[in-house]
C-alpha cells in the first residue's frame, strides 16, 4: 500500500484515542513487508524514524501523536501444521482476531484457548503480552513463533524459552523492545481437553447455565458471559481492559496489609508470594466510577480506565498517575501500568 502521510489512528486504538501517526502502512504478507522496506520513502527514513506494530489497538494508550512509522499488521492464515495422538500443532497469522481464533478452535474441540474467550486484539500481540485470564495464559499453550528482525532483516524463531514468559511480559515487552515484528504464531493444543475451570465465577456461571455435561464450548461460553457482563464494550465505550497489573508482594507484606485491611482480596502464586487485586486496592481509594471530563474509572470494574468519548491519552494518563499515587499512600504498594503507552 506505500507509505501514507498523518494518518488518524482513532480507529486503530481502542481506547478511541485521536491521535495520528506521521506514516502509515500495513501489510499483508512477508513480501509486503520487504516490499515496504525497500521502498525508497522508507530508506530515507529509516535511521530517523521509530516503527510502532499495530495489531487491534487494545493495548495501546496514545499521550501523543506517533512520530514515525504505525505499521498494520495484516497477516492472515491459519495452518494445522502437525498433530499426534494428545496434540495438534496450529500456525496462526499474526493479524487473525485473537477471539476469532479461539471460536475456530473451541469449534473444533482443541482445547486450551476457551479460558481466554473474547479478548481483543490479534494473534500477534498474544506472546507480547503473554495474555491471560481465568487461570490460563498463553505460554501454556504456545509452541514457537517467527518474528522479523527490524534491524536485520531476517526471520528468527522463538521457543517457549526464548521468548522468557513473565506475567504480561514477555522479551518483546523487554529487551527486544521494538527489535521485531511477530509475523506468525505457533499454539500446541489440546486434542483430549484438559478442563480448567479453577475460578470460582466461571463454576458459577456454569451452573447458571445448568450445564450437564462439561467442554470446552461450555467453558468458553460461560467466560464470554462473565466477561459481557462486566467489561466495558469498546466499541461502546473506549478502554484496553486492565489498566494495571496486579502487585505481587511478599507473604509478610501481604500478612501486614491483612491485618490493617482485613478485607483485602488477594491470591497466593505458587512461588509463595501473594498477588493483590489491583481492582480492590483502586476501589478502597475512592476511584470505582469517577470521572472527570471524558476520562473516567470504570463503575463495574475499577481495573478499567475508559474514554467515554473524547479524552485526550494525556488525561487518561493523569488519571492513572493519580491513581498510581494515591495505592501508594494508603496501601504502600507500587502499581505498574500492563497498558502500553505510546
Ligand atoms: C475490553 C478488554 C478486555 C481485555 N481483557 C484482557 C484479558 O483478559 N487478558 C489480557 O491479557 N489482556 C486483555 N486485554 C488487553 C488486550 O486485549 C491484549 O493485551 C491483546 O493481546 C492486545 O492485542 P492487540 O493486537 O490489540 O495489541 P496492540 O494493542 O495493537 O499492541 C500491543 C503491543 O504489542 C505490540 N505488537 C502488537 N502486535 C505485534 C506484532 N505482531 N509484533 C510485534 N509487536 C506487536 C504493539 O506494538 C504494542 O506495543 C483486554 C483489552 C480490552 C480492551
């Protein structure tokens, strides 16, 4: 498609952000993106110019228009690649629907991604931000991926190890930040499903649902039900889910906090530590459902930080930098942003 000029990324970001980036491109195919850098715009911009990969923008918050290179990542495909009597080995398109993906598998009874219904975004961004939910994250299912070094030129592979998983983090997050573009991934599913249905709300939703006979199906529904009920629809109301990871701090810390907030919600790691919901820590400082001009804290949930129309990203950030400051205060914890800024 060539290299566009200040182009709008409103719609590239799911916070609804209206910034712009000073160019613009996708691309839909490994040829496509040599295609791109050898496009002699692009050389002579190069060395000056970052690239920022877009999948669906909802990771995303813009403080600023982007100066240098949004790049679209349009690569399609899904691939069965290998299978053996337990698993099969599927290779996705970095730019496949993330939710889209899933609804193929939980379709065909490969098990493992029905816990992490109808998360948004793409394929491409799932090892980034090594995602999760309900019990489950990426790396326990992913196998390998390809990604293109920016600066070389070249396909690299990743294993599981390569890639050094942390809780939303990955080395993409780290210290290959902005190194590469992830073009494919490869997930090792499930073919004889192993049920995960360890959270308490997704029992409960099942039950609900008067579910007889457990799959993944069933599973997958009862978490897009859970999930409908009480995150912000972007397409309604503008966010990235979580704006904040939970803190993970120490038994004693935590055994401290326990007696000054008797209440305090938090679940044990099996490394020993303690990871506090973030979501209540927020709500005893007062922030569930405020709001000040456009920008605000959600009122079902306040993990989520939401754009009910035209904030600008700075506001939301100042939103979240007092928030931040004021978790500090009353509970002496840190909090650390999962969303990327920009
Ligand atoms: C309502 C809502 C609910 C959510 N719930 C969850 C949840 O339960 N669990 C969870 O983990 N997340 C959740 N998220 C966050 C988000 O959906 C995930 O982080 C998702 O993986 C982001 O994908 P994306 O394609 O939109 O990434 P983007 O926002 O487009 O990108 C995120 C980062 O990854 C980089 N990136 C994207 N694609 C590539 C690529 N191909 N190569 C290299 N870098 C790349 C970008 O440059 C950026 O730094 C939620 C978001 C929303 C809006």
């Amino acid at each position: 498609m060539g290299i566009q000029e200040n182009i709008s990324l409103k719609k590239y970001n799911t916070f609804g952000i209206d910034a712009s980036a000073k160019y613009f491109s996708s691309f839909s195919s490994s040829e496509e993106l040599d295609e791109l850098f050898d496009l002699k715009e692009f050389k002579i911009q190069n060395s000056k110019f970052k690239i920022l990969i877009l999948g669906g923008g909802s990771n995303i918050l813009f403080t600023k228009n982007f100066d240098g290179l949004g790049l679209k990542n349009e690569l399609k495909g899904i691939e069965l690649i290998r299978e053996d009597a337990d698993y099969i080995y599927i290779k996705v398109g970095a730019g496949e629907n993330w939710h889209q993906f899933v609804v193929y598998c939980v379709n065909n009874n490969y098990g493992g991604l029905e816990n992490l219904s109808l998360i948004p975004g793409n394929v491409g961004a799932s090892p980034m931000q090594n995602i999760g939910a309900y019990g489950v994250e990426v790396k326990d299912v992913f196998y390998e991926l390809e990604a293109f070094h920016l600066k070389e030129k070249k396909i690299i592979k990743f294993n599981a190890a390569d890639c050094v998983f942390g809780y939303r983090e990955s080395v993409f997050k780290r210290k290959y930040k902005n190194e590469f573009i992830i073009l494919n991934v490869t997930y090792r599913l499930n073919k004889k499903p192993i049920f995960n249905t360890s959270y308490g709300a997704i029992q409960q939703e099942l039950e609900k649902m008067n579910i007889k006979e457990l799959s993944i199906k069933a599973i997958s529904q009862a978490v897009i039900n859970i999930r409908s009920s009480k995150l912000p629809d972007p397409l309604k109301i503008g966010n990235a889910g979580s704006f904040f990871k939970n803190p993970e701090v120490s038994n004693s810390t935590f055994n401290q906090l326990k007696e000054e907030f008797p209440a305090i919600v938090a679940y044990s790691q099996s490394n020993g530590s303690m990871k506090l919901a973030a979501g209540w820590l927020i709500e005893q400082c007062g922030w569930k459902g405020f709001r000040s001009g456009d920008a605000g804290c959600y009122d079902k949930q306040a993990l989520v930080l939401v754009n009910y129309g035209n904030a600008a990203g700075n506001e939301i950030y100042d939103l979240s930098e007092k928030i931040l400051q004021s978790v500090k205060q009353k509970f002496n914890v840190e909090l650390e942003r999962e969303v990327n800024i920009i």
